[in-house]
C-alpha cells in the first residue's frame, strides 16, 4: 500500500479521524439505555443532519437530562416487557406478540406478524415480502365512504388524503409480471387504493392475502393509473380515469378530483349504472361525496381520514405452498399495521363488503372473493394492536383453521422462520448460475427462491412474487429483496421485461446489472448503504415501464 | 479480566471489569464510530454498542473483547443508519408543512470525506480504517470482523476501488 491512492487514501481518514470527540466516559456509556431504534425514533432533533452524519458543525452536546428522561422510559418499557413475558410463559419458544396496545414501537424489525403457530403437514413457506413503506412514515389513511341502495346496491367510495396521494403508488406485484391476469394476485381485486395507490392499509374487502408491500406504478399507461390486464381507460366524471370490471355487478371506477385520487367501487349493478352513480356525486366540503338523490343511496359509514402515524408501517405476505415441486399455494396470510384509530375499519365496512363471524375469540370479516371475479375466501380481523391480519385460499377450504391456528411473533421468532425458509431455499435443486457483476445469482426450485453470492458470501430467500398465488400459476417473474454480508441486494428475472431502467435509491448511488439469458432478463441491483428505500424501473416490451418500489429488508 | 462480574445484567450499575475493557478501547472506538457514522453521532454509537455488548450474555465467554466491541459497534452501524434515514425523512416533511415554509440547509464541514464514504459500506469503512489508520494486516482484520481473509480482501479492494472514484473527482 504505497502507491498514490493509498496516500490519498490514508489522508482521507485521517481527516475523518481527527474530527472524531472525546471518547464518553464508561459511567456513561453503562448507563442502561432503550433499544437504539426507540432512541432514533424522534426522541431527538437531528437538526438537519445528513444520512451519513457529515452534516453538522461541531459535536453535539451531551444530554444527560435526556438521558435520564430515556432511562425512565427504558424503565416503563422494562415493565410493560415484564407483563408481556408474564402473559406469555406458555411459549417462551417464540418471541410472541400479544397485540397489547402497550407494547413497543411496531417498528418494521419489531412488527408483530401473524403465522400458523405449526405449519400445516404437507406446507411450507414459500413466498416472502416483508418490505415496508417506501415513504418511511405511516401515511395518512383514506376517507372511506360506505353508501346502500335499493336492491343489494353497495358503493363504497375511497378518498386519498393529499398527503398520501403526493407520494404514493399503487401496491401490486413484482413490476415485470404485474399485468396479472390469474386471479388474486396483489390489485386485481379493487382495494382502497387509487389509481396512484397508497401505503395505507388495504380495506379488508379488497385484501385477497396476497397484498404486497413491493409497489408498483406503470411509467407512460393512462395518467395516475395503474396498468393491468382488465383496467381500462375510461371518462370518468369528465375527466380521464380508469374502469376495472371485476364481474357483471362489480365494478370499480378511478378518478382524480383536483390532484387527489379516488376509488368507487360499486356492487350489485352493473358498469353502466356504475359510470352513472359515479358521475352523479357531488363533492362535499369535508372531502367526502354525496350521492345523486335518485340513486336512493344511504350514508352508512362516512370514515374520515385517518392520522399521519409516526410509527414505520409494516406490512408483510407470505404464502404457504405445497411441498409437491409443482404445487401452488395453499393460503397467504398477510399483516398490515393500521395507523392509530382505524381499527374500527373492519366492523364499519363489514355489513356492506362481508359477514362478520365470531372465530374463537376474535371478530372474523369472511369474505366471497367471488364477488371481485376472483377465486377463493378471505378472512379478516384485527387485533388489539390494530394489526390487520387477512388470509386468503384460493379455494376457500380450510381457511378456518388457517385462521385459528395463526399466532402473532415478533422481532428474532420472525427471522428465524424467514431463515429457515431460506435455508430451505439453499437445498433446492439449483439453476445455472448467472453472472451478474460481483454477483452470481442462481434460481432454487425452479422460481421457489434465489440465492446470490457476492465476494464468498451468500444469501438465499423464497422471492416475493405474487403473481402465481393461485394454485397452479407459473412465475413469469420473480425478485428477492435481501442482504448479502450486511449488503443490500434487489435480485431477480423477468420473461416479459425489456430491460432493467433507472434506479432511484433515497440515497447514495447504486449500482444495477442485467443480462440477458434465453430471453430471460436477469437483474441485480446493489443498492448503497445508506439507502433504506429505492425504486427499480424496468422497460416493458409492450413500451410501457414498470417500477418498483423497495424498502431494505431487516437484517 | 472477563469476570463473571463483568456481565453487568446482573447488577445495573455495576461496572465491573467491562469498565478497563472499555477504557482500553474508546479512543479506538469512538474514532471507528466517526469514519462510520461521522463525528456527531459517533459517541450515541459507541455508547449503545458497548451496552449491547456487554449486556450480551455471551460476553462473559468472549476471549477478544476488545474485538468484539469493534464487531459490535460495525453491526450497529447498519441498524442506525436505516433509523437516521427514517428520521431525517420525518423531519424533512415536518419541515414542508411549518407554515412560514421556512427550511434550512446545513453544508457539510468536509465534502470529500462525506461523498467519499458514503460510498462505501460499514463493513467497507471499518476495513479502510483497520488497514489505514491501524495499520492492521488482512488476517488481524478478518478475525477482528469474523470474516474470511478473502472477504477482506475483496472488501478492501472494492472500497479502494470506490476512494478512488471520489479521490479523482
């Protein structure tokens, strides 16, 4: 090391070295003090720093008045931890969360997340997205709006807030496979989103269990509007918007209103009288919408808005397939953190979009998925932490045993279940290698997973497509979203991808590969450090692109 | 020196023989903990990586503490980044919404250091350092990391490699 650029080299750190402050001194540094997420999580001003800290001038002082103020809530902590371990003795096993309201921040490494407390005989785990949402910060949620008519007539009518509309997208699939057309994979249903989506949780009428974090939005379709198989451009009130018949009496009607996007869905008639209540409805003050008096329609629940949440939401599906090679997926089960308030969702919207049924202990929505010309049931409830929990099977068999059998983990129970899972990928038959830059990424079990090794190291991970959760759809795509030593990799292939576009990390510059292997895109994208979101675009070959957004997985 | 005394978790505010351990290696840490994360955080980093550590109870058993506060201080480093991140992006939309519309900007004290390392890892920048402050040779710094030599090596490259870019302009 003796050349000019380890001159440079050794200069540079030692410029960095000598702005570092006195070291604190042990008294200090044993002080216990809370988990460095709850430190992070707005108990302090950052005074404008920057992601890497290089940002501000001089050293901050030291708090010790905070500090104290910390310990004391390290100390309420301690105790609501204690209560939780002591409701909890009957299975330490597991990093159980009990959906108490107390417990700690639901932070995406601490979420609770509901998983069959035994896998059934004959499953196993089988696809993963446990992203969370890009904007990093719990948006706030919709208006929702139920309204009854004459004759089994239900409107429901989904306002984005600004707020959420400004930086948002709609929630699909993996980007390059997201013009589905096989059921219930991740929008085909109508959900509360609008056509340029939200983050916010999905109303459980349009959650099919296979809701992915992974957002997608469509780069050149109808303006604000994602493209798929059966949505279509349409006037809407005036205006270009987008329809989507789901079946002979449901459809559901997109539009933007001065910027913001809003979602009707109407059941129990048909697209023409659809079109027309749509085009009936007369703005109100408050953001929400009064119907046409001669629909006959009746306010039922009007939801206003629901808060901006501090709190990272945390959303997470994973399937469970078959173990047979060539089996599909049995049921998926999907959480999803509500902001605070908005519990009540399920039980507002419950007579109008599904049948509420008492399942043990907990309040169950059951819904026909039939009525959104997709296959299968789902089921919704949520817990005491405001924790939206649906599971979906594509054949409606069993689903009440999925349901009871579902216990909440957190936090280290969590990552060994996605652990195992991706050791599981490691022993599957392997694909050829491809070369990928510093990386070589190679397919499991046919799409079951994909395992990169990048300088000696490996990770594997189940992919989190979406697309084939139906029982015998075959993944025309598949990505996985993990950290290869420490390293944050968004890997994967696509069949009907032109090519891999821009890349957009919140921060730092990445680094994308692609080739091209028997018609086959192969991608990998190391995305910098820093970064905690990216979005990766992709060119369709039909000229249109995709783009997906990411967030880092927990390590 | 690793008493059982040391696993302070049995006794809150019991220092314990961590104390020399601790001692013997802040000047060390907290100068890591800046090419890391940079100056202003780098105390708020040491200070959880010690308590992290020494709370571990596999502390008592480990024979190169001294390592392993290094260890643990590079593995924090991920997690604290992602919170800053989150953080930073509240407060720029907190920022947005103040009525007077008033922002503010802060101009780095050291633009060549900041967009030289950000380009690089933590992994990356606990190498860099190793090798170019302390002058440590790949074995010392792969058992100092619990990686193997070759990663080293490839890391060490890859972020001169990355120094370079920046360095040339």
């Amino acid at each position: 090391m003796a050349d000019h650029t380890d001159e440079r080299i050794r200069a540079l750190i030692a410029r960095a070295v000598a702005q570092a402050p006195p070291p604190p001194p042990a008294q200090e540094v044993a002080t216990p003090l809370p988990d460095l997420a709850h430190r992070t999580n707005g108990s302090r001003p950052s005074h404008g720093s920057t992601e890497l800290g290089w940002g501000e001038h001089g050293h901050r002082d030291r708090d010790r008045g905070r500090r104290v103020v910390l310990v004391a809530a390290a100390g309420i902590a301690a105790v609501a931890l204690a209560v939780v371990g002591i409701l909890s003795t009957a299975d330490r096993s597991r990093d159980v969360g009990t959906g108490d309201p107390g417990e700690a921040a639901l932070t995406q490494g601490n979420a609770i997340r509901y998983v069959p407390a035994a896998t059934p005989a004959g499953l196993h785990l089988a696809r993963i997205d446990d992203s969370v949402a890009v904007s990093g910060d719990h948006p706030p949620d919709p208006r929702v709006s139920v309204l009854e008519g004459p004759g089994g007539l239900r409107v429901r009518i989904v306002v984005d807030p600004p707020d959420a509309a400004a930086t948002s997208t709609p929630p699909t699939t993996i980007p390059p496979t997201s013009a589905d057309t096989t059921g219930p994979t991740a929008t085909t249903g109508p959900t509360v989103t609008g056509p340029t989506g939200t983050t916010g949780p999905s109303l459980p009428a349009g959650t099919d269990g296979s809701t992915s974090t992974t957002t997608t939005t469509t780069v050149g379709g109808p303006p604000g509007f994602p493209a798929r198989a059966g949505l279509e451009s349409a006037v809407v009130r005036g205006t270009t918007g987008a329809l989507e018949q789901h079946s002979a009496t449901a459809t559901t009607l997109w539009f933007l209103q001065g910027g913001v996007p809003i979602a009707v869905d109407v059941f129990g008639a048909d697209a023409t009288v659809a079109r027309r209540i749509v085009d009936g409805l007369t703005p109100r003050g408050d953001g929400g919408f009064d119907p046409a008096p001669a629909e006959g329609l009746t306010l039922v629940v009007d939801l206003p808005p629901g808060p901006a949440d501090d709190r990272q939401p945390a959303t997470t599906t994973m399937a469970y397939a078959t173990d047979d090679p060539g089996g599909g997926v049995a049921f998926a089960v999907t959480t999803e953190q509500l902001a605070v308030g908005r519990d009540d969702l399920l039980t507002a919207t419950a007579g109008s979009f599904g049948e509420l049924q008492q399942w043990r202990q907990r309040e169950v929505l059951v819904q026909d998925r039939a009525a959104y010309g997709t296959p299968g049931t789902a089921a919704s409830f949520v817990d005491p932490a405001g924790v939206l929990v649906t599971v979906w099977t594509p054949t409606g068999g069993g689903l009440r045993a999925y349901v009871d059998g579902l216990e909440g983990v957190r936090g280290g129970s969590w990552r060994e279940l996605v652990d195992q899972a991706s050791a599981r990928v490691a022993d599957l038959p392997a694909g050829t290698p491809i070369e990928l830059g510093p990386a070589t990424v190679t397919s499991h079990g046919g799409a079951r997973g994909l395992c990169v090794e990048v300088d000696e190291e490996r990770a594997c991970r189940p992919v989190d497509a979406t697309d084939d959760l139906t029982p015998d759809g075959a993944a025309r795509g598949a990505a996985a979203s993990l950290l290869v030593a420490g390293e944050w990799w968004y890997v994967g292939y696509s069949t009907d991808a032109g090519g891999l576009g821009p890349v957009t990390p919140d921060a730092g510059t990445p680094a994308a590969h692609e080739t091209v292997v028997g018609g086959v895109l192969w991608f990998a994208v190391e995305l910098p450090d820093q970064a905690s979101t990216a979005t990766i675009q992709f060119d369709a070959v039909d000229g249109r692109a995709t783009a997906v957004s990411q967030a880092r997985p927990a390590s | 020196m690793a008493s059982v005394s040391a696993h302070i978790g049995e006794a809150e505010g019991n220092l314990g023989d961590w104390e020399e351990v601790y001692e013997a290696h802040a000047l060390r840490l907290v100068r890591l903990a800046t090419v890391l994360i940079g100056p202003d955080d780098a105390c708020d980093l040491v200070s959880e990586a010690v308590r992290r550590a020494v709370h571990s109870p596999s502390w008592p058993a480990v024979r190169d503490q001294g390592g392993y506060l290094v260890s643990s201080l590079v593995n924090l480093t991920r997690e604290f980044h992602r919170e800053r991140t989150r953080r930073a992006a509240r407060e720029r939309r907190a920022a947005r919404l103040t009525p007077t519309g008033a922002t503010y900007e802060v101009t780095p004290p050291d633009v060549d250091i900041r967009a030289a390392l950000e380009r690089l890892s933590p992994q990356q920048r606990a190498v860099i350092y190793l090798a170019y402050w302390e002058d440590l040779g790949i074995g010392q710094i792969a058992r100092l990391l619990d990686v193997s030599e070759g990663s080293v090596r490839k890391q060490l490259a890859r972020a001169k490699s990355k120094l370079k870019e920046v360095l040339d302009g």
